[in-house]
C-alpha cells in the first residue's frame, strides 16, 4: 500500500499549494481580523459613524468661516431675515394707549416714547419701560404691554395727590403719606389741593388735615399753610390776610379766630394778622395804608376838639 503525503506550502494572502494545486484558506488574515476586533467595539463603532462626519463637518465649517467674505456674507443673511421678520405687518406697533395716569404724567410718558412710533415689537423692551415708568415717584405700578391692532398699551396706576407743597425750589406734589410725586410749574393746575409751605410741612400732614377739617367757616377765603418754624402754623387768607395759630391745640384756636372773625366782621377789614398764638390774648395787626389813615383820622379829630 502506498502511504499518503500531502505537500502544503503557504504562498501570498490566503491561498495554499496543496499536491500542486491553489486552495484558498477560509481563516482572515490578521489585518482584517483586527479590524473585525476594533468593529465589535462600542466606541470605535460610534467613532466611525458619528465622530468621523462631524470631525469632516467641524473642519469645512471652520475653513469655510476662516474666510472674511463669508463671514460677512453669513451676517448679512442673519441680518436681511431679521428685518424681514420685523417689518412685518402683524410685528409693527403704530399707537400707544395710556390709561390711569394724569395729564401731567401722561404727557411725560409721551415725550419719552411717543416718538418711537412706528416701531416693531422686536425694538422694544417692555422691561425696561415699565421700570422706566414705575421709577416715577408718583407710580405706583405699571403694566406694560402689547394687544392687537397695532397697539402698545400702557396701564397706570398713580398714588393720588393730597397737597402741593412750596419749598425753596419750587412746587411739589405730596401724597396723602407725605411722599413727593413730581414737580409742577403752575399752583394753578391744582387749584382742589391744599397749599402747604415751609420747611417741616411734610411731616406733620395729619396736622394739617385736622387744622383743615375745622376751617370749613372760611374755606373760600384760604389760600394755604405755612409751617413757621417747624412748630407751628399760619393760615393764608385772600388778600393777604394771615392767622397764627398756637404750637398746642392749633384747631381750638382756629375755630376761636372764626367765631371772633365772623362777630366782628375782621375778614372784611384792613387787616394783615389776627395773632392767635395765645389764645387768652389775640392780637391785629393792621396794615400800613389803614393805620396811616386812622392816625391821620385820630389827628384830625384832635385837631376839631381843640378848636372848640
């Protein structure tokens, strides 16, 4: 019996000469079972399919922005679609509404924004006008907003008024609390408050409002109320008239000047001050013009008796 021999020689890649004949070998070659290896990796595979396209991506991004032209060509796009969105219809505000503020402080708010008009909802902060408004001392709060049709409307709510108070750099109006609102130019403009003036006035407004309360008599004839010294107070009258009253019991003391003033018919006479400062002995002081004629009167009178 002839024995078997089988002649292998390996040759390049995977191909075997057996007995003279090609065969090819079914096992991988080492590069590609490596690869195999790597493919059954998690990572590797999320870094070929994903890392690799943003990594092209990443690099033709920044070459491409590397370039001033098209830098300036990308900005030009952002900036034409911006304005296209603003100027749209539905985007653009053409009248401002303000309710619940006085006339005064509407027209501030006016002047500051009402030349803004027209203007796209995209150029303006509401935050910021609100503040803007509600940093207005006699603001209490503001409500800012859009609402359809083109309207920007502005909701105010304002502390009222109480007095209008004269100090050394002009006229303010002041809250029931004693809080300065604003600045006004004309006393006239608020002809239904109070006057009040002198240093001190704002903070003894209770005062002020129980002197008022018992000056009803001749609230026609007063024109305000002057703090004098911080202590006390004058009452103003209509032709320049003025009554002092005590730093105690100040109400008593009006209404005594009243009474005096009605039976004697003081409020119609030349006089410049009834002095209630001690009630147990009020005082007149009457004016220069008056005076002068009662001397001359009391002089001529001295003269007829004498020649008699």
């Amino acid at each position: 019996m002839q024995s078997l021999k089988f002649n292998f020689k390996r040759v390049s890649g995977n191909s075997i000469i057996q007995n003279g004949s090609v065969s090819v070998d079914p096992a991988p070659s080492l590069i590609s079972y490596r690869f195999q290896r790597l493919w059954l990796t998690p990572l590797f595979r999320v870094l070929i399919r994903i890392g690799l396209p943003i990594s092209f991506i990443f690099l033709f991004v920044v070459m491409f922005l590397s370039k001033a032209e098209n830098l300036d060509y990308i900005r030009s796009v952002v900036k034409d679609a911006h304005v296209s969105v603003q100027n749209q219809s539905e985007y653009q505000l053409h009248t401002l509404s303000i309710d619940g503020a006085s006339t005064l402080l509407e027209q501030d708010i006016q002047t500051k924004f009402g030349s803004l008009f027209p203007v796209s909802t995209f150029e303006l902060n509401l935050d910021e006008m609100r503040l803007w408004i509600e940093n207005i001392p006699s603001v209490d709060r503001a409500v800012v907003m859009v609402s359809t049709g083109g309207l920007l409307s502005i909701k105010i709510m304002e502390m009222p008024a109480a007095f209008v108070w004269r100090d050394v750099d002009g006229l303010k109006l002041v809250s029931g609390s004693g809080d300065i609102l604003r600045n006004i130019a004309y006393r006239a403009d608020f002809g239904h408050l109070p006057l009040i003036a002198g240093e001190g006035a704002v903070d003894v407004l209770e005062e002020v409002r129980s002197i008022i309360s018992h000056a009803d008599p001749i609230a026609e004839r007063l024109r305000g109320f002057v703090r004098v010294g911080q202590r006390r107070w004058n009452l103003v009258l209509l032709d320049g008239q003025t009554i002092a009253l005590p730093e105690n019991s100040p109400e008593l003391a009006l209404s005594q000047a009243i009474v005096l003033g009605q039976a004697q018919n003081l409020f119609e006479r030349d006089i410049s001050l009834i002095d209630f400062r001690d009630p147990n002995r009020p005082t007149l002081r009457i004016r220069p013009a008056a005076l002068s004629h009662m001397k001359k009167s009391i002089t001529a009178m001295l003269l007829e008796g004498q020649n008699e």
